[in-house]
C-alpha cells in the first residue's frame, strides 16, 4: 500500500481497474465451476440412486429365496458402469447376502449397513444406502460406492476453460483502462500543473482551465476559489498587520487588570483557593488558604518535635510569608502527612480521571494539638484553552460556627425524640395494661361461675343414697325390689348421674375459658416483652405477621367497644426494620382509630387494615369510619403536643412520625373532612438503605 501512494494517477486507475475487474471475473469463474461441480454431484447422486433401486429391485427375488448366487449376478451387471467401485446388497437380518468389486478396485470392506435411505461423499468416491422392498415389506438394503474420476476430469475442463477466459478478458480490461483513465487523468494532471506554477511563482493571478462540469470541473472551481480567496486574504493581511501592535498593547493591558483581579481575589478572599497540577501539586494558592496550611504544619511540626517545636520552628514555618514561597509545589503530604493527604488525592485523582467536580463536600481535619478544621469545599477540574485537563482548583469555607450549631440541634433533637419515644412507649404499654384487663374480668366471670357451680351440685345428693345402701346393706336386695324406696334408686342414679356429667362438662368449659384467658394474659405479656427487648435492632419480619401482632394487642378493646375489623392484605416481600418501633406506631394507630370510632356515635363501627406493596415500598393503612379531620388540622396532626382528644398528650402520633423518618419511612394522613373518617399510612422501604440507622 505504501508503494501504491507514490505512483502516478494513472498507473493507480490502471491497477484499480484491472483489480476491480479481476475480482469480478474470479468470482464469476469460481461461481461457474461450483455450479458445475454440483450439478455434477447432484446428477451423478441421481443416476447412481436409480440405478441403486433398479439393481435393488432385481435382487429382491434373490433375496426372498434366500439364493446368493442370483444376487451376485445380479450385482455383476454394474460392470456396465465403468463409474461403479463396488455394491453390496443386505438380507433382511442385516447380513451381507451378495457382494460385487471392481477388478481395479481395493479389497472392498462392507460397511456396517444403514437401512434408511442416505448418501455420503468422501474425498473420492459416493456412497448411498437404499432399502429393497417387495409388496411395501423391507427385505433387505443395497449399498453402491461409485467414484469421482469423471468429476475431477470435468472440473479440469472447466478450470481450463475458466482460465483462457479470465486472461482474455484481463487482456482487454487493460487495453480499455490505457484509454479510458484518460478522462479523469487529464484534468487532474493539468491541474497539478497549474498548482506548480503558482506555488513556484507565487502568482496566485493564474486559473486552471475547466474541461469538464462533473466533480473534476467542480474541483477546478473550488481551486480557482481558493486562489481567489487567498488573493483576498494576502490584501487583508496587510491589513491586519497594521492593526496588530494596537491590539496587541490593548489585550496586554486587559491581562494586566484580570491579572490584578485574580491577585485581589487570591489575596484577600476569606475562603480558601487552590490551583493544583496533574500530580497534585500547589501551583497557586490564596493568602487564606496558606495561613491554613501554615496552622496545619505548625501543628504536625511541633506534635514531631515536642521538645524544639515550642521554642523554636524551621524558617518556611516561621511567617506566612515564607511559607507561601515554600508550599508552592509541594504536595498534600508535604503538610498534612501521607495519610490525610491520601484522601484528597483519591478526590483529585477521581476528578482528573472523569472531569466530574465534587460539589460541596464537608471535609473535616483534626490536628495533633487537637485542634478540628470543618471545611465545605468544592473542588472543579483545571482545563486548558483546548478543554484538556490540566490539574485541578478548588474552593474551601470554613464552617466551624456551622458545625458547632448542628451539634446544638442534634443534641436538642434527641431530647425531642428520647421524651417522644417515652412517651410512645407509655402509649404502648397502656394499651397492654388495658387489654391485660379486659381479660382479668373474663377470668373472674370464669372463676364466679365455676364456684356457682360447686356450691350448687348435685353431688351433696349422692352422699345420701350412699347411707341408705349402707342402712340396708344387709338386706340389699330386698329393699331394691320390695322397697318403694329402693325401686325408685336405679332411675334417681340414673338422673343423678346424668346431672353430675353436666355439671362436669360445664366446669370443665369455665376452666378451658379461665386458662385460655391466662395464656392470653401471658401472650400478651410475652409479646411486648419481646418487642421490648429487641427495641433498637433491625430485623428481618414479615409485614403482615407484624400487623397481626398489634390487631392482637388491641382485639379486646376493639371487640369491647363493637368495632368491626376489615383485613385488606396483599402478599409483599419480608423487610428488615425495629419491630418495636414498627408495633408501637401501629398500636397507637388502632388506638386512634378506635377512639374515632366511638366518638363518631355510629352503630356500623368499622376499622379497615391494608398491606400493599408499590414502588419499592411497603405501605400499611389503618382506615377508620369515624369523626375524620378537618382540613385545617391535617398540617398539624403530627406535630408534637397537638392534640384534638380529649385528656390526650400530642405525643402517639408525633413520635410515630419521627420512628417512621428514622426507618426511613414516613407517616401520613388522609381525611376528607369531618364525618368522613381517616386513613393513616405508614410507609417503610423494602430495603434499608445504608446509614438510614446510624
């Protein structure tokens, strides 16, 4: 290819030419003899299949009559096809019956027989299966093997014939190229020519002439354009060289006042400014930003030096002054240490790899004298005029006073949250306490109507039939049939009996009772023990288990007061969260919506629970047909110390929003106004999102 660049035009349109056109003709060629050589295969597959069946179909008597001779006789007529190599005919047991070999041919080894229909060509020969049959039964397969000799002396011809054509038609591709390139050749040549001549001479007067009005003439055009153009542009230079020195002592001056600028900006802007290279490297940095690290070094230094370091410091930390001359160039760990200074390199470093600046990201620093450094720095890539990254500069306010005031907040916030946890807790454990004694009164009815029964039993009555059979047990049998007394016994057993059986079912009931309101009681004990015990700890529930849960906390108090639960549960995935937090905003939920109930005077009390699951997100809904909310009070439904109950603290709600946010959830309201209930939502992620509980 290296040598094709440096030839003429037109020994390169001679060459493309005879090229394109014998790629052309080789393939035209190729095509032709393939063609030829299946043609060839399929016909000869033909021919030797019928004659196959025909032979087949001769040997099938043979075959039937179990006489070999016939068959080899039979075979022997493929003598006739000088093609034939050898044949072999199969009975019906697959065993070889006849066999037929040309004189010429290797010691034929009869190959394992196939009885389906098939055909393979090897390098030099065919071989084909075909089944015999007589009335539609199998009896027996032929297999023939024929060569390929006619093939290759055919495909021969056609490579003789093929090659003749090819090279005449080269031949006359050539002689038509000589003369045709000329066309395209000439103008370009002429072209060329003039081209010479005025970059010789410099007389960009000249013009070429213009031959043609396809692409070459236009190209002849566009040169004489240009011409034109550079004529042009040769008098406006002139021009512009007598302009030159003025522009070029206004734009000295415009750098000198943005030079004055960046040194105003650097010099007394309160924030830190940094211009560092591709290696990290201070190339510039702003007065503030040296006293900065000025303090820093000082630091390290004397934390390195405890002895010398409070006397006396090294003359580049001695002033700002000198130290500004000596950070120039040297890196973060030249003042930080190779530690710290590892972390803003990896900041850099990701900059300079991706062009993405880090925008506003808190940087703290802790001196060894104990001394804490916040910092909000942005930090943007350094680019050159052509957009290339050049290093990297950055911008740095302290927020010391900032950070001092959020650790105010946060410590007044976790008072606010540790008074509403408690008093959501109280929320919760009045509840357990109230369902607690909701049962004690089922178990005291229980115990009361046990004692009824036993004080009023029957069983004082069989005392007395006892001392009248022991007053006649010596006469025992005369006082049971003779006795009025005595006949009536069996029968007042008999009632007795049956009396005594009751009175034991139904005890036996009020103590099944009793005891199940005792495991109730210590269910529920139980339950907000362990709830209580994992408070804090994130675990991996089922959402729908946990609903479950506070239903059973409050199921005597919403039974008590005829309220009808509705379940709208759909199938979602466990999550992982602080079942105690989760319980105690449900727990306050129901409690609600059950006061809602009540205060509403409605006789169709009905509270609806849903678990659903969309966007990534699972959401519990406690719908109540009670009072509702108006409008004005939806704003202020969690706000701590609101409350629109009476004898109510403001804290069930307010603290159920501040666990729902600390979960990474959230806690809303829906209502349309008063009389038309309300819909309490909590919504919790299906994922816990990493450092949502720290």
């Amino acid at each position: 290819m290296r040598r094709l660049k440096n030839i003429s035009i037109r020994t390169k349109q001679t060459l493309i030419i005879m090229l394109t056109s014998s790629v052309v003709l080789l393939l035209a060629c190729a095509a032709f003899v393939t063609y030829d050589m299946v043609t060839f295969r399929r016909e000869l597959v033909e021919n030797v299949a019928v004659l196959a069946e025909a032979v087949g179909n001769n040997c099938a008597a043979a075959i039937d009559f179990n006489d070999p001779k016939s068959a080899r006789e039979t075979l022997s007529a493929l003598r006739a096809n000088g093609n034939i190599v050898s044949a072999c005919v199969y009975s019906r047991d697959d065993q070889v019956f006849a066999i037929y070999q040309r004189e010429d041919a290797a010691l034929f080894v009869p190959p394992a027989r196939l009885r389906n229909a098939s055909m393979e060509f090897t390098s030099d020969e065919l071989h084909l299966f075909r089944p015999i049959t007589q009335r539609g039964e199998f009896i027996g397969t032929i297999f023939v093997a024929s060569d390929l000799k006619a093939g290759s002396a055919k495909l021969m011809r056609s490579i003789g014939i093929v090659g003749l054509v090819f090279l005449g038609s080269l031949l006359l591709a050539f002689l038509l190229s000589r003369q045709l390139q000329r066309l395209i050749s000439g103008p370009i040549l002429h072209l060329l020519r003039t081209a010479h001549t005025v970059a010789a001479e410099k007389n960009y007067a000249l013009r070429a002439v213009k031959q043609s009005n396809d692409e070459l003439g236009q190209l002849v055009d566009g040169f004489n354009e240009m011409l034109e153009q550079i004529q042009n542009r040769d008098t406006s230079l002139q021009t512009a060289r007598d302009h030159l020195e003025i522009r070029v002592e206004e734009r000295t001056r415009e750098l000198a006042y943005q030079s004055d600028l960046l040194e105003t900006l650097m010099n007394r802007s309160p924030d830190s400014i940094f211009f560092k290279d591709l290696q990290s490297r201070f190339v510039k940095v702003s007065r503030a930003e040296v006293a900065s690290l000025l303090r820093i070094s000082q630091s390290y230094y004397r934390a390195a030096n405890p002895i010398d370091g409070n006397n006396s410091l090294p003359p580049h930390l001695a002033s700002v002054e000198e130290f500004e001359k000596f950070v120039i160039g040297k890196s973060d760990a030249d003042v930080y240490g190779r530690d710290r200074a590892e972390i803003f390199g990896r900041d850099e470093e990701e900059i300079m790899r991706t062009g993405t600046p880090i925008i506003g990201k808190t940087e703290k620093t802790v001196c060894p004298d104990g001394h804490v450094i916040w910092l909000l720095t942005t930090k943007m890539p350094w680019r050159d005029q052509d957009g290339n990254i050049m290093g990297t500069f950055g911008i740095s306010k302290s927020i010391i006073d900032l950070k001092e005031a959020e650790l105010k907040i946060e410590a007044a916030h976790e008072q606010l949250m540790e008074a509403s946890r408690l008093g959501g807790m109280a929320e919760v454990a009045t509840n357990v306490l109230h369902n607690v004694g909701n049962v004690l009164n089922s178990v005291n009815i229980s115990a009361s109507l046990v004692t009824g029964h036993l004080k009023n039993s029957k069983v004082s009555s069989l005392e007395k039939v006892v001392a009248l059979l022991r007053e006649h047990e010596s006469d025992l049998e005369t006082f049971i049939t003779s006795d009025p007394r005595g006949q009536k016994l069996s029968a007042y057993l008999a009632q007795l009996s049956a009396h005594l059986i009751g009175e034991q079912a139904a005890t036996l009931k009020e103590l099944d009772s009793l005891r199940e309101n005792i495991e109730h009681i210590k269910e529920i004990v139980a339950m907000q023990q362990s709830f209580a015990k994992v408070s804090g700890v994130r675990e991996t529930v089922d959402v729908r288990a946990l609903v479950e849960d506070s239903l059973r906390m409050n199921a005597s108090s919403l039974g008590r007061h005829g309220v009808e639960l509705v379940r709208e549960f759909e199938d979602v995935p466990p999550i992982e969260v602080e079942k105690h937090k989760v319980l105690q905003i449900l727990v306050n939920l129901l409690r609600n919506a059950k006061h809602a109930c009540d205060d509403s005077g409605r006789t169709d009390k009905r509270v609806t629970l849903r678990v659903a699951n969309g966007d990534g997100r699972i959401r519990i809904s406690v719908a109540d047909n009670g009072v509702g909310i108006p409008a004005e009070n939806l704003t202020r439904i969690f706000s701590h110390g609101f409350t629109t109950r009476k004898g109510g603290h403001g804290f069930g709600l307010h603290s159920g929003a501040l666990a729902a946010k600390e979960m990474d959830g959230a806690l809303t309201v829906h209502s349309d106004g008063p009389g038309q209930g309300s819909t309490f939502t909590l919504e919790l992620p299906c994922q816990a999102q990493e450092g949502a509980y720290e």
